[in-house]
C-alpha cells in the first residue's frame, strides 16, 4: 500500500515530461496556422505615418549645441529685459467669442513688470542724447505717476545711475508706494486734486525737479520725465510694442484695443499699425469716470460723473487704476485722428473680468487688464466671428491687492462668473 502514491507520482512526472516534448514539436505549426489566419497590422498607419515616409528619430535629452560658442552675446542690465514679451491667445474669450483674442504680455517686461518699461527706459535715453542728463552725477528724476510709470523709473534709474523721486496721489494703492520705497526712491504721496492745483501730484514733480536745478547746493540736476507730455512716451511704442504685436501676428490682425492714460501706447501702437495695416481698427477702452469715450464719440472732454454733485473723488471717478483720464494729453493727441472708436467700461465689468480670467484662464491681472479684455470682448461680439483682435495685458494683480482686488474678492475654489457677468452691466454712454 505504501508504494501506490510513489507509483501515481512518478507516472504522473512521466506523463508531464512526455506531454511538453509534445507539444514543443506541435507548437511551431499551431504558430504558422495563427499567423495565416489573423489580418497584416499596419504599424506605420497605427502611429500615423503613411507609407515609405522616412522616420527622423531625435534625442531630445541632449543639450542644443551653438554653432559657435564665441558668437553668443550676453545681454548688459536689466535694461535688456525690457520689450520682446509675448503675444498669446486668451482661451477662454476666444472659445467665448468665436474670435481670436490675443493678449501682449507686457507685465513680463523685466524691469518694472509692466508696458511702463519701455517709457522709462526711452524717457531715459532720450535725455540723455539730448545732454539732460549725465549717469551718476547726481541727477535726480522727477514724476508724477498713479505708480507703474513711476515703478518702471525707479527700477531703470537705479540700473542707470540715478535717483528717482515720484508724486502720486494718496489714494492709489499702497502696495505701489511700497514698493517704489524698496526699490530706492523717493515717495510723495499727495492728496487728488485738480490738474490746475499746484499740489497736482504732476505739478508738484515738475515743481521740485524745477527746484532742484536751481538750487546750487544740491549735486545734479532735476530732469521732469513728463510721460504725459514727453513724445518719448509714444515713440517707445511706435518703435518697440506695435513692431512687435505686427510681427508675432504674422501681418494679420483685424484690431487694437488697450486703455489710455497718458495716451501714449494707444498712440504709438495706432500711429504704427495704421502705416503698415490702414484698414486695422484702433479702440480705445476707457473706464468710467473718464472723459476719453466722449473725446473720441463726439470730440468733448467730459463724462456725465463729472456733473455737479455726483463725483465721488477729484481723480477719475472709477476703481481702475492707470487708465482714465479727463484732461488732453501732447501723447494721446498725436494718434488721436487714427483712433477709430471708444468702449465704455464699468468697474463691475472690470471686477467680473478679473475674476473670470483667473476662474477660466489662471491669468492674475490688474484693473487696467481687466478693462482691456471687457472691451476686447465687446468688440470680438460688434465684429462678429473669425476676427483677430489684440490688446494689453499690462501688470499683475499683485500690485492691486489692497484696493482692486479687495472689491473683486478671493476665488477659492469656484468657478462661477458667466459670460453675462463680464459684459452685462457696461455703460453705453459716457
């Protein structure tokens, strides 16, 4: 009886070994049958590729080679980080619209983070080919800025060797302030009032660069960049912003559309793009409580907030900050006769849009941005399909903490603004 399991065992091995030595000589011919029966698999049309095309394999992983190493050039100052930002579609407003938006990143500009840059540095440059200013010899420049003008100089005056010292209402964002503190100048901050006020913050700039110049105990002198006044402003943009958006568009766009403050962007990108693309429709968005849309619709300066007993502050009577203004400008005059419309905008449009763009794009922009693409959408839906417009993103949202985006609120995890919100409650006339 002991020996019956060993008996079952071995047979059972013996069974196995037979069976395996079975079927390795069966399995070849089970193969060539299988392969007969089962269709031909196109390899090349399952990765997309059409027969006899050539396959050009890379290695990604190393690193580009120059030429020549001797020929790179490394570029001198922060300076060289102003101008060439990109041009990109804003998704969500061209899904919206059925139209291509496309924004100019100038908050990348890499000096003061924003189309400023190219002001303060043309400003710069510009008195100093005209012997108005000489680099660390004491010279002081001297502006009066809502604060990304007066940001821009400070940043460039210190990479140049000069010290800025700016005037700017007190009732601007104090982030703005502060940081014009850390990055080296000087802050006056001065209560709003009226351009013929000489406590105006531009009238007190031009004041104390006057001053300074006069007095011969103080070393240098004071220069007044006067970006509402200077034809610098303009030029930087008739020379650097619009070349640019013509470029990275290939030569197409069907319009413009950025705000005005000094005036000088909208100018100098109009007075270029209508040189070269005369049929291109130039739109300026203005805020509310400015007088631009009326200056442009019907030729008068003037906004119904400025009727007696209804404004609320002696600046422009709006949450916007940097754009808007009630006064002519040398800046906004020279491309005044190229600018085709004006869109009126209003602070909840401007806050609906600053949301949306974070809920449906994570872009994080300021009021100035925000009235941009309220307007760029207005026009995207008067045109109609299948045009191509632009405008300016022009500065983060970081610099309007405290005072925009502290009416516009914090997003969280939502994500319901609706198109409605963003066009919805605009003023039709100004």
């Amino acid at each position: 009886m002991e020996s019956r399991p060993r008996l079952f065992l071995t047979t059972a091995f013996l069974c196995g070994v037979l069976l395996t030595l079975g079927f390795k000589d069966f399995y070849p011919d089970l193969e060539r049958r299988f392969r007969r029966r089962r269709p031909p698999i196109d390899s090349l049309a399952g990765a997309g590729l059409k027969p006899n095309t050539e396959i050009d394999l890379k290695d990604h992983t190393k690193v580009k080679e120059v030429d020549d190493p001797g020929d790179a050039v490394v570029p001198e100052g922060i300076e060289s980080c102003i101008g060439n930002t990109p041009l990109f579609r804003i998704k969500s407003l061209s899904e919206e619209t059925e139209c291509e938006i496309l924004a100019k990143a100038e908050f990348l500009n890499g000096a003061g983070g924003s189309p400023k840059d190219r002001v303060a540095l043309n400003i710069i440059n510009t008195a100093e080919e005209q012997g108005l200013l000489t680099p660390q010899s004491g010279d002081t420049i001297y502006e009066g800025t809502v604060g990304s003008t007066g940001i821009s100089l400070a940043t460039v005056c210190r990479a140049r060797g000069y010290l800025a010292h700016i005037c700017m209402p007190s009732d601007q964002a104090t982030e703005k302030s502060d940081l014009l503190l850390r990055l080296g100048a000087v802050v006056d901050r001065v209560p709003p009032a009226p351009i013929v006020d000489p406590m105006h913050f531009v009238n007190r700039a031009r004041n104390l660069a006057a001053d300074h110049t006069a007095d011969p105990k103080r070393l240098g002198r004071g220069y007044f960049a006067d970006q509402f006044e200077n034809p610098a402003n303009w030029q930087a943009h008739f020379e650097g912003t619009a070349p640019e958006i013509l470029h990275q568009c290939g030569g197409k766009m069907d319009a413009f559309v950025a705000g005005a403050g000094t005036g000088g962007t909208i100018a100098g990108v109009a007075k270029f793009l209508k040189s070269k693309l005369p049929l291109v429709h130039i739109v300026i968005a203005d805020p509310q409580g400015s007088g631009l849309f009326n200056r442009i619709k019907y030729g008068v300066m003037f906004d119904s907030l400025e009727k007696e007993g209804t404004r609320r502050r002696s600046q422009v009577d709006t949450i916007v900050e940097g754009i808007g203004i009630n006064r002519v400008t040398a800046n906004l005059e020279a491309g005044r006769e190229l600018i085709d419309d004006a869109i009126k905008v209003s602070d909840e449009e401007a806050l609906a849009m600053a949301r949306w763009l974070v809920e449906k794009d994570g872009i994080f922009c300021g009021s100035s941005s925000s009235v941009n693409c309220v307007a760029a959408v207005r026009l995207a839906r008067a045109l109609g399909p299948g045009h191509r417009i632009v405008t300016i993103l022009c500065d983060s949202g970081t610099r309007h903490l405290s005072k925009f985006w502290a009416q516009a609120g914090t997003i969280g995890g939502t994500s319901d603004t609706q198109p409605d919100d963003i066009i919805g409650s605009g003023l039709t006339e100004g």
